[in-house]
C-alpha cells in the first residue's frame, strides 16, 4: 500500500520499501477542458544535485534530449518524451538505480515545465490531476505518491519532488513548488 505525502512531507524510502533498489518515478497530469488553441507538451526533467543544491554538470541535467546520466551505469534514465500527456497513468517516467547513483549525487530533483508555454499562452493553472510517485522497479508496486492540489495559475514550471540523501538511505520529499519563467527559472536555481 503506497504512502500518499502531502506538499513538505518527507519519508524514507527504506521504512516504506525495505531494501529497495531500483525505482521508476512517475510523473503524470491532464490537461483542463480550456482551450488555447495549442497542445499543451509537459516536460519531465531531472537535475542531479550535489550537496549545495547546485547542479553538478550540464550532463547531470536529464531530460528528453540527454536521457541518461554520465556515469558507466547510466544510474538515472529518462524514458522518453510524451508530447501530448493523452492516456491514463505515468505520462513520462524516470529510472532510478538507488544502488548506482554515485556518492556526488546528493538530490534528485523531479521537475516539469511547459514547453513553449509563454507563446502559448499556457500555465499549470490550465493542468490538473498532476501527480509524481514512486513504484519499486523490482516488485512493480506504487511506495509513495503526492498527487499536487494546488492551483498554479501563473507557474510554468514546478519542482514536483525529491530523491535525496540523509544518513545513508534515500528519502523522498513532497515539494510541489511553482515558478515564473519556464525551465530557465530551474536552470537559474540549480546552477
């Protein structure tokens, strides 16, 4: 049974999946009945952070045109790009060998922005049913959720959560924070 956090809530991924080694995390979302005569794209991206919160390389910024990350295992992978969100479930998804992530990896940032959403006049106010989770690769079952309730009517961009480092094990952190500015507002944060 899959621990639902709340936005601030944190939990060891270790108390609520013993020995969990590798993870996908889902992300997903619908777009409103609004029309704004363009399809929305939502992009899923990652930035591996390290212990300043600072992105460690451009390589270490995972999105759909730099899929995995640089070190041998290819320990973070993005699956691929959903252009259009359509269908039930995970609308992208992002593979997590807890085990291989290397030691300069302190946070795992899951973010996702609108693509082209100034021109298109388009925000996360206009998305609903946005959620991010947490499904143990190995066994196939959902660990945690945050399903996000709140309306972001001007954010184009939201960290949704984190994978983070503390005392040895991973833990997640239900963020759910909004900016202005598209992905460069992330990109100024981390960098």
């Amino acid at each position: 049974m899959a621990v639902n956090l709340s936005k601030g809530q944190r939990i060891s991924l270790e108390k609520i999946a013993p020995g969990i080694s590798e993870a996908f995390v889902g992300l997903g979302w619908d777009t409103n009945i609004t029309d704004t005569g363009q399809d929305f794209d939502i992009d899923a991206s990652v930035f591996l952070l390290d212990r300043n919160e600072k992105l460690i390389s451009d390589n270490h910024f995972i999105f759909y045109n730099n899929l995995a990350s640089p070190d041998p295992h290819k320990s973070v992978e993005h699956l691929g790009d959903n252009r259009t969100g359509a269908g039930e479930g995970d609308d992208e998804v992002i593979k997590v060998n807890l085990k291989q992530v290397p030691p300069d990896v302190n946070k795992i940032a899951m973010v996702v922005t609108i693509h082209e959403a100034e021109q298109r006049q388009q925000n996360f106010g206009q998305v609903q049913n946005a959620f991010v989770r947490v499904v143990d690769a190995q066994n196939k079952q959902e660990v945690v959720r945050y399903d996000l309730t709140e309306d972001f009517s001007v954010e184009t961009a939201l960290i949704m959560a984190e994978l983070y480092r503390k005392d040895g094990e991973w833990r997640v952190n239900a963020v759910g924070a909004g900016y202005q500015g598209g992905l460069q507002a992330l990109l100024d944060r981390y960098q």
